[in-house]
C-alpha cells in the first residue's frame, strides 16, 4: 500500500485469535507504526485456567488465560469457614488439575486445566452433664461416629447419682455409659442421672454402726473408778 507524503498509518492485527473455547493465540504488539522499524506480529499460545471455590471462601488467582508453559499458583483464602456455631467446612483436598491435599499448589500451563477446591463438612457434638465428667464433646466429620462417655456414679454420703441414660439423637445405645453418636448432623445429648438412696441409706446406716462400735469399744476400755477403804474406827482407849 502507498501512501501519500505525510501521511502516517498504523498497521494492526487481531489481538486475539480463538481455537477453541479453551485454547487461543495472543499477540502481545498488536499494532505497528510504519515510520519506525520493521515489525512481526508474533502469536503466542494461551490456555484457558478454571478455578472454582467449591462454594466456599475465594479461590486465587480467578479464571483466566495463561501462556503455554507459564507456572500458576492456585491457593484458597482460608482453610475453614464456621456456619454458627455448630457448622463448620474444611478444605480437604483439590480435584481437577491436582488433587493435592495442600492449600497452595502450583500448576504448569501446557494445557487446558480445571481446578476446584474440595472441601469436608463437619458438625460439633456438645455434651450436657450436671455430675462427672463427659469426654467427647468436640468437631466430628460429617458422617462420622463420636465416642462419648461418663462417669458411671459421683458422689459419697449425703447422696450418690447413677448413670442413667443418655438424652438426644443419634446416640447408639442410649444406657450405655460409654457409647457413639451418628454425627450426621449436628448434636447435643445430655447425661441424665438418678440418685442412688439405697446406697445412701446403707452408707448412712454403716456410719452409725461404726460409731457405735467405736463408741462401745471406748466405753470398755474406760477404767473402772477406784473403790474406796472401809474407815475402821480405832479400839477404845484401855
């Protein structure tokens, strides 16, 4: 093409050409002035990165277009996120382009890939109990199994309390002291007891006796009290 003296043009080509929805060629100097030197338009290959938060926190970096053989670190926000006070998600793993189970992974682009961050539910189990002390109380994983347990009995004289049952659901066996709960979904169970009055009668009963016979042994060995001399008036004077 000739131009008139004077006249400058610009010379441009189409930044972007697509292949597929997933792989296109960039050219990075798009444009060219003619009144300076020559100019290639070069086209570099570029591959499409999918990220996705799985439905929780952010995912970085967002979607987009990478050279070929360019190195991507794909990271979550935070590793666990609290629904309430019961509800809680951790991050578990990747799926796609990695299944590492770090939160920070570093992809190669000589590809088309896809990534999303897998995460784990998890429901907290809190344990009610008005005696003993309850062990299990804590985060289970959704579909999990928690141990608990208490005390069988407390307390001595004036009153002793017995394990009776367990109160909530999911739980096992609901007598058991010792037991496990469906952690399908979030849980409270309380520990119900009853006093024991017969236990308390009889230690009640046991401790008089034992005064008693402690009281009975001292008296026994109480000294008995000294008799006293017969006073003999002496003989008449002769």
């Amino acid at each position: 093409m000739i131009l008139p003296d004077g006249v400058v043009a610009t010379m441009s080509v189409t930044e972007d050409v697509q292949q597929t929805t997933q792989i296109r060629y960039h050219c990075y100097s798009a444009s060219w002035d003619p009144s300076t030197s020559s100019h290639d338009f070069t086209y570099t290959a570029q591959y499409r990165l999918e990220t996705s938060n799985g439905g929780h926190g952010t995912v970085s970096p967002a979607s987009g277009w990478y050279d070929s053989g360019a190195s991507v670190e794909v990271s979550v926000s935070q590793t666990a996120f609290q629904s309430g006070t019961d509800t809680k998600y951790v991050f578990q793993r990747w799926d796609g382009a990695s299944t590492s189970s770090s939160d920070r992974v570093t992809l190669t682009m000589d590809s088309p890939k896809s990534i999303t961050a897998v995460w784990k539910t998890q429901y907290y189990l809190k344990i009610i109990s008005e005696h003993g002390t309850p062990t299990g109380e804590g985060w289970y994983d959704s579909g999990s199994n928690a141990q608990i347990s208490v005390d069988e009995s407390v307390g001595f004289i004036p009153v002793r309390y017995v394990f009776d049952r367990w109160d909530g659901s999911g739980v096992s066996s609901s007598t058991s002291r010792s037991t496990t709960v469906d952690m399908s979904a979030p849980r409270t169970v309380a520990a119900v007891w009853k006093e024991d009055y017969l236990y308390t009668i009889a230690a009640a009963g046991g401790g008089i006796v034992i005064i008693a016979a402690v009281a009975f042994f001292l008296l026994r060995r109480k000294p008995s009290a000294p008799s006293q001399p017969s006073y003999v008036p002496p003989p008449p004077p002769t």
